[in-house]
C-alpha cells in the first residue's frame, strides 16, 4: 500500500490581484508562514502556481500547522493535503483511504487542473472520481449541499487530494503594507481597530496612555494582555506606555470642564504621532465610532485630526458597539477587554463633556497650555515592552 505523504495545501486570494507586486507580498506570506509554524518542528514550504505547500512528510503534528496556517494574514484557506501522483489511479487509490470508515449521505468531487494539457478535463476527472466514490460508498452525489466535499487539484508534478478546507483570515501578509501606531485602551473597540490593520498587513505599534500613580497600574496589565493576544497576527510587538496623569493634571488646572476631553485627545494624538515617528510609523489607528460617546462626534473628532500631523486611521468609524463586540470575541480580546480596571479616561473626565468644539475654541484653551512640553513630556516618559509570539521565529531578511 502506497504511504500518504501529507502536506499542508495553502490558498491565497487577494494576493493573486497584486500583479506587478506579487512577488513582494508572496515573499511576505512565506516569510510569516514560516514563523507562525517555527516551533512545531520542521516544515519545508514551496510555492507552486497560485499556491504554497508546507511539506510534512514525517511531521509529527500536521493538525496543529494547519491551524497555525489559518491565524496567517494572507491565507484564504488551508488544508491537509495528500500528495499523489497525477494519475487517475493514484488519486482514487488516496480517495479510497480518505472516505474509508466514514459515512456520508452525499457528496461531490470538485477537481481542477492547475495546467489545461493534462489529458482529462476536470468535468472528466469529477465523473471517473464520482462514480469511484459512488462504488466503494453508500451514498449519492449533491452538487450543491454535499455532506462531503473531496478535493481535487492537479497539477504538473503531482496531485492534491483534501477533504477539509479550513477559511483562514484573508487579507494581506503582515509586514506588506507598512507600520502604524494603534493607541491602545483597556477597552473593546481599539484592538478590534488594531487587528483589522494587521489583517491589512500593517505592522502595528502600540501606544498606551496610563495615569500611574494617580491611578492603579491595572490599565497597563489590559494593555500587556491584549498585545500578547494580537502578537498571535503579527508575531513580535512593540507596546510604549505613556505616563498621562500629571500631564491630566495640568489640563485641569488650566482647562475648563467641557474642553478637557477634547483636549486630552488632541495632547494623546500628538504624543502618539511622536512615538510614531521615531519609530518609522507611517499613521495613526484608533478604535473611535461615529457618535460613541463626547469625542466621538463629528465636531470633536475634526478637532481631534487637526491636532495630527500624519493620516489618522478609524476603522470602526461606521461600526456600531454589537458588531464591534462580536468582532472581538471572535478574536479572543472582548474577556479580556471587560475586566474591571481604571485607565486615564476615568481620570479627571468631566460629567458634561463639550460635544461640538470649534476650532477658534480650541485654540483658545490650549493658549493656556506649554503643548510643546507636554508632548515632548509624555513622548520622552514612554517605556517600551516588547513581545513576541511563542511560535515565531526569527524574522527572515
């Protein structure tokens, strides 16, 4: 009996649209699948026509690599692949292994050929395969809500044959499209807003604004658990926390009640771009919704942008707060997200917030401030951690 040689079958799809690019966001794919599998034991990976094989022959653990496979930014889908030789034979001979033992009502075959000179076409590849399964199996063929779907793909050197595709995240590769800074709350919304860039294939550095020690440290221990979580898309993290409190303390003093959120912002916006810049961040990303709460608003959040010197990127900015919340249980972050803790939003925040401030308004409160030393104040304060996911590897020149 012939041994079945298993292989990890990946799938791309926005990727294949680049064109000219393609190479370069190829590169990048393979870079990451490398490193999301690194410590898993030894997989080989190739680039085939509009695929990448993770070879696995002796792999001790190809369940688990596919899995990894499918947390990749880049990956349509992934499969356990069995590689045959491109002979009717040989497919239905690992078809026959595949669907032995199991009971399935219906099924289809779905076969495509990756280069049109093999001699059969695949409407012809899924009749021979078809009426195979239908003499080794009590069962019958549904083209359309099939219990059982066996993959077929053909091509030049040899064959793959799958059952089980598993969606992966889509997107673009992380690393592909540049880095920006995220400004990371303890709250739901900004990891959300943080992993759809990763999953646009930014690399993401994570800025969080702290009141320590005018408030517990329990801000910055959210903060540290929700880049660990969001490590598992990009790898390696940078988080920079940002002593804000007495910088708070001195809007306070200066500043009246209503104008003190929209202030705040702006001061956290212009330390952020700083840290960005030093660190060859190209944007901003924060988790902010039309019309969530005071700063939210189309007025404030005017306010808040000109206070920017560099894109500010709001990707939850027509999300409402359930599909926020479902996006973030998905990602493993919302447990995380809704235990109790006191951030610098809590500190000093007025009971009626000014909700439509102008920009002559503006203007005149922050008069009242040195801005110039309370950036450079907080810029200058941030301590950097750094993490790194427990797979990864090294990255790849």
């Amino acid at each position: 009996m012939t041994r079945l040689r298993p292989a990890v079958l990946v799938h791309y799809h926005e990727l294949a649209l680049k064109r000219g690019n393609r190479p370069l966001f190829l590169r990048h794919l393979v870079r990451n699948l490398a490193r999301a599998t690194a410590d898993l034991g030894p997989v080989a990976l190739r680039q085939l026509s509009g695929r990448i094989l993770l070879d696995l022959d002796g792999h001790p653990a190809p369940e688990a690599v596919r899995d990894r496979v499918t947390r990749v930014c880049g990956v349509s889908s992934a499969a356990i692949a069995w590689r045959v030789p491109s002979t009717v034979e040989a497919m239905k001979a690992v078809i026959a292994r595949l669907i032995e033992g199991r009971s399935f009502a219906s099924f289809r075959i779905t076969a495509r050929r990756a280069f049109k000179t093999y001699p059969l076409t695949s409407v012809e590849l899924n009749r021979a395969l078809g009426a195979f399964v239908l003499e080794h199996a009590a069962t019958r063929v549904d083209l359309h809500r099939p219990e059982l779907t066996i993959h077929v793909e053909v091509l030049p050197a040899e064959t793959f044959v799958y059952l089980d595709k598993v969606p992966g995240p889509g997107g673009l590769p992380v690393g592909a499209s540049g880095t920006v800074a995220a400004l990371l709350s303890g709250g739901i919304d900004s990891p959300v807003a943080a992993w759809r860039l990763i999953k646009r294939g930014c690399r993401v550095l994570f800025v969080h604004f702290h009141s320590v020690p005018y408030l517990p440290a329990t801000s910055q221990a959210k903060a540290r658990a929700l880049v660990e979580r969001l490590t598992e898309w990009q790898y390696e993290s940078r988080l920079l926390l940002v002593p804000f409190g007495e910088i708070q303390r001195e809007v306070v003093l200066s500043v009246p009640p209503p104008a003190r959120v929209v202030v705040y912002r702006r001061l956290m916006i212009r330390i952020a771009e700083t840290l960005a810049r030093r660190a060859g961040a190209q944007a901003l990303v924060t988790g902010e919704s039309l019309g969530q709460v005071a700063s939210q608003t189309l007025a404030n959040l005017a306010r808040i942008d000109e206070a920017a010197g560099m894109p500010v990127f709001r990707p939850l900015i027509g999300t409402d707060k359930l599909e926020i919340t479902g996006e973030a249980k998905r990602l493993g972050t919302f447990e995380i997200s809704i235990e109790p803790d006191a951030d610098c939003c809590t500190l000093f925040v007025p009971a009626h917030p000014a909700t439509r401030m102008s920009a002559e308004e503006v203007a005149a409160v922050e008069a009242r401030l040195d801005v110039a030393r309370l950036v450079a104040q907080g810029a200058d304060g941030a301590v950097t951690e750094t993490f790194a996911f427990p797979g990864a590897g090294a990255p790849v020149a």
